[in-house]
C-alpha cells in the first residue's frame, strides 16, 4: 500500500521548522551540558525533538516518537513510530562547525518507509520514500559508480566510548587508509550516510549509532541505488548500532577489510 503523502509532507515539515531552530542557535551563546564526558546536548535539540514531538501529538496523535533526548525506551512502539535526531552532530554544532543536520524518519510496522535529512547551514533536504528513490532538494540522486577502493573517497566515525574502547575501531580505520584514496570522520552520521547517497563518498562505517543516527539515512542510501548491511553483510539492525553503507561495487571489500580487523 502506498504511503501516505501526507506523513512526508509532516517530516519535511518538521525538519525544516528544527533548520530555523539551528540556524537561530548556531554560533550563539549556547546553553550546552554534558550527558556524559564528551557527549553534549544543548538548548537546542531539546528544543527541536519537544517541538515535533508536539507536531506529531497534533497532526498523529496515535503514533509513537523515538528521539535522543527523550528516548522512550520504556513505551511500547506503535504502529507508526516515527524516529527523530534533533541535532546529529551536537558536537560539530556546540563548536561552531557546520556540519550537523536534522534526521526524521518514519517506521510502519518495524520497517523505516520515509526518512528526511536538513542540513540548514548548506541549504540541502535529502528525501527518500521507500520504493520512490531518493532526491536532494526534489532532484534525483544517485551513489557513486568507483568500483576500485584505490579510488574511493570513505567516511567513518568514533562513538562517545571510543576512549575506554578503541581496539578494533582504530584497526579498521587505519587498515582503509592503506587501501583508499582518504578516509574522513565528520561527525555527523545521518549527513554522512547522505552523502553516499550522494555520490559524494562511496562508503560509510561506524558502530555503536543508535536507531535516531542512521534510520533516515541508511533508507536514503539504499534508494540512491546504494547498499547497507551490517558488519556480518545482515541486515541492518536499528537497534544493534553498526552499519555499512556503500555504492554497492565497493561493498563487498569494504565487508572484507572490516571482518578482518573486526573484534
């Protein structure tokens, strides 16, 4: 059955009222805390994940939200259960960095069907409905066609653990730096996995995310044309926190390079 439009138009919608909230917060004199010894929140994803969770009480009111901040971890999923980072990036966006975004998506019945990540600093919406594609600002995008790891541009990240538990994490970074053109870590999943989507990297990996950092994104890679597995090329599990996403040519290798470092 066809998604609702209307449950696209909400997302948008959302993320583009949480853009206004950044753009307001960005670069100000910021109220940030600490959750834990690196991990930040600030002013504003408290103020973006209450104001859709209000959006979806109104326009909603029978589905569940799955945010960061107030994770929910004890009500039961609904149906409809929509899942919400109000600022994937909180560390790039309480430095003044601008590389942070917004992801919304939209899970039916324990399967994600819409996701839609703003980036408000650079002006760009990636969209993509399950079995519809995806698009960046309403024009179609695609994944990267490099079939050589020689050749390939990746992007990784680090959990807030990584002091206390580098190990492998560190091994694989440094094993794709002796295989790849360059690797970077930004900071922001959701924005990274879009950028796969892109054509802009040609492969993501990081363990320990949580369902808010890589459910819209991952959806967006994979109806770029893209591939997204697991560390054991399974399907990705929201909730076991390790994703590989790539063009697709390239998956196979990046799997390789990962299991063999992989503890």
């Amino acid at each position: 059955m066809p998604l609702d439009p209307a449950y696209l138009s909400t997302a948008i919608r959302g993320a583009l009222a949480a853009g206004r909230i950044h753009a307001r917060y960005f670069r100000s004199n910021l109220d940030v805390k600490k959750k834990g010894p690196i991990d930040l929140v600030t002013a504003a994803d408290l103020e973006v994940e209450r104001e859709f969770r209000a959006l979806i009480a109104r326009e909603w009111p029978d589905h569940s939200v799955l945010g960061e901040e107030q994770a929910d971890g004890a009500t039961p999923a609904r149906r409809c259960r929509w899942i919400i980072d109000p600022v994937d990036g909180t560390t790039n966006f309480a430095h003044g960095l601008a590389f942070f975004c917004v992801s919304i998506a939209l899970e039916v019945a324990g399967r994600i069907e819409l996701g839609v990540v703003y980036d408000a600093t650079a002006g760009e919406l990636f969209v993509a409905e399950r079995g519809a594609g995806a698009r960046l600002n309403g024009r179609p995008i695609h994944v990267s066609q490099r079939a050589e790891l020689i050749d390939a541009l990746l992007c990784t990240g680090f959990p807030y653990s990584i002091r206390e538990h580098q190990g492998s994490q560190v091994d694989i970074f440094a094993a794709f730096l002796g295989r790849a053109r360059a690797v970077r870590r930004l900071g922001s999943a959701a924005l990274d996995l879009c950028y796969v989507a892109a054509g802009r990297f040609e492969a993501f990996w990081e363990q320990h995310l949580h369902p808010w950092d890589m459910a819209a994104g991952a959806l967006i890679v994979q109806e770029a044309g893209g591939r997204v597995t697991g560390y054991d090329a399974g399907q990705v599990d929201l909730f076991r926190g390790q994703i590989v996403a790539s063009n697709g040519r390239l998956h196979d290798d990046l799997l390789q390079v990962i299991g063999a470092h992989y503890r």
